[in-house]
C-alpha cells in the first residue's frame, strides 16, 4: 500500500486528443469512514463519490466549487459530496451504517446500497448569479458507470471513469483511487480500440494502489507514456464549519425559536452533517446569541 499522501494528477496524452486526470484518495476515505463511522458497503460507496468529486473538483477553477448528490432508492439514502478545485473535499451519507452481503462478483455491493432507480444531480457554483445543474439518472449504481453517462450526457464529454475503494477485515480502507479519461476532438476510431484494448486488459485499480503504483502509475497503464502532466493537486479532507458558523445559523433562526430553545433545553448541540463536529451551547451563550437576535436588523 502507498503510504504517501493523497494528491491528483492532470494532463493531456495523445497529441491534446485525451485529458487524463487520475487520484489516490486512501486518506480522504479513511477519514470519512472514521468520522461518520461507516460500515464496509457504506464506506466503498460514499468512498467513491468522493474520489469522483476530488477528480471532478479538479477540472474547476479559482473559488468554483461544485456539489454531487446522489439520490438511489437503496438503503444508503443520499450521498452528498462537496469539492472544490483546492482540492479539499467534505461528505456524508444519510445512512452510514448499511453493510450488504458481496454481491455476485465478490465485490461490495455499492449498487445494493445506492439503488438502481433514482438520479445524480451535480450542482456546480461556479461564481454566477445562478449555479450549473445537471442531473442524469442512475444507470447502474455501481457510480463508475453513472458518473461515465452524466459526462457523456450532461456536459457532452465521452469519458471513462474508474473508481475503487478497498478495504480490510475490520473496515479500515486499505486504498481508494480513481482516473477520469476524456476523449477529445480528433480522436479517431483506432485511438478509440487502443484504449478499449488497455481497458479490457487493466487489472483492478485496487491491486495497483495495493501495489504501490501512484496515480502517474494508473495513467501509464491506461494511455501508455505518450502523456503530458501539467499539473499536480493535494486531495485532503477540509470542512467549512465552525463555531462561528453555527452561533449565525442559530441567531438566523429568530427570537422565537432561541427562547424556546432556551426555556425548553437550556442548551444545545448541532452537529455538522459534514464531518460530524459536535458545537455545543450552554444556556449563557444561548441567551448571548438571543440579545443578538434581538440587535439583528429586520430584513
């Protein structure tokens, strides 16, 4: 296993006739899986929309952020994922515990745990009055093939997506990677076989992270050395939360519903869907919060 730390690579291969983008994301997952607390299933499918998201969050730019839903009728319920093209990536799903039977091929059963009906919606903030929405249906929910049709469909960008999520006995994710490769104008039909031809003959990504192979490595197997890297990313796990932010989510709720709060609970706790933060608050500090309610402007 690759130690190092997680990070993507980015680039061009062909003659400008692909763009490649390939990502180890073994700590991001792990840190997910401990603060969420998710079981194996859980963990592979959460695991991979985040590694879709960091590779996804890559293609941005500047303060451009995007967030991915994906809405099955499986038991995992939602899964939302949160990236930005600095490479910071946050997550959760509505149900961390689901932990299915392997499926036929010996595999986690993701598409189990996410369902075979629903839809992946991309939300995409890209610094406009209002944000980019796409939205495709499930199409198998093993999430590969899925994110494969939303490029194809909604940004019209035949692409071939890998993502991978091992983990141990105990749950702990031993590694999580993936690769993004988008065909371009020019590419003719023998380019085409040749990378079917690489695809057909790729071992899983998982045995090559589990070999040390590095996402330069991946990229290699897949479009051989006719490739350039223009530029490398750090993946890492980052929430926006914090307690400022909660002490004005709170004040946003009004007079009415702090003192209830207060005469009710005398305290509270929120918890960050994110990262699972806990922010507590006494009832001093809620009565603060409520003489700033008080102050607020009406809007």
């Amino acid at each position: 296993m690759n130690e190092t730390k997680d990070y993507l690579v980015r680039g061009m291969a062909w003659d400008g006739k692909l763009r490649v983008f390939a990502v180890q994301t073994t700590a991001l997952v792990e840190e997910l899986r401990q603060r969420h607390g998710t079981l194996p299933t859980a963990t592979a499918a959460l695991g991979r929309t985040a590694t879709a998201g960091a590779m996804m969050g890559a293609m941005l730019k500047g303060n451009e952020k995007l967030t991915i839903q994906v809405k099955g009728d499986g038991p995992i319920g939602s899964i939302v994922i949160d990236a930005n093209a600095d490479g910071e990536v946050r997550g959760y799903a509505d149900h961390p515990q689901v932990q299915l039977a392997s499926n036929a091929q010996g595999k986690l059963d993701v598409a189990g745990a996410v369902g075979r009906t629903g839809h992946i919606h991309i939300i995409k903030d890209l610094g406009l009055k209002d944000p980019y929405r796409g939205s495709i249906p499930i199409v198998s929910g093993e999430l590969a093939e899925d994110f494969t049709y939303y490029f194809a469909t909604s940004e019209q960008t035949p692409s071939i997506v890998g993502l991978s999520v091992l983990v141990d006995e105990y749950g702990k994710v031993l590694n999580a990677g993936g690769f993004i490769v988008q065909l371009l104008p020019g590419i003719d039909d023998d380019e085409i076989a040749k990378l079917e031809q690489a695809l057909t003959t790729l071992p899983p990504i998982s045995a090559l992270l589990d070999q040390g192979e590095t996402p330069e490595g991946l990229l290699r197997w897949l479009v051989g050395d006719d490739q350039q890297i223009l530029g490398t990313l750090d993946i890492t796990f980052k929430c926006k939360c914090s307690h400022e932010r909660v002490e004005k989510t709170l004040i946003s709720m009004g007079e009415q519903e702090l003192v209830q709060l207060i005469e009710e609970d005398g305290q509270a706790e929120v918890v960050c869907h994110f990262c699972n933060e806990k922010y507590a608050f006494d009832r001093p500090q809620l009565e603060n919060l409520l003489n700033q309610a008080k102050l607020k402007p009406i809007q």
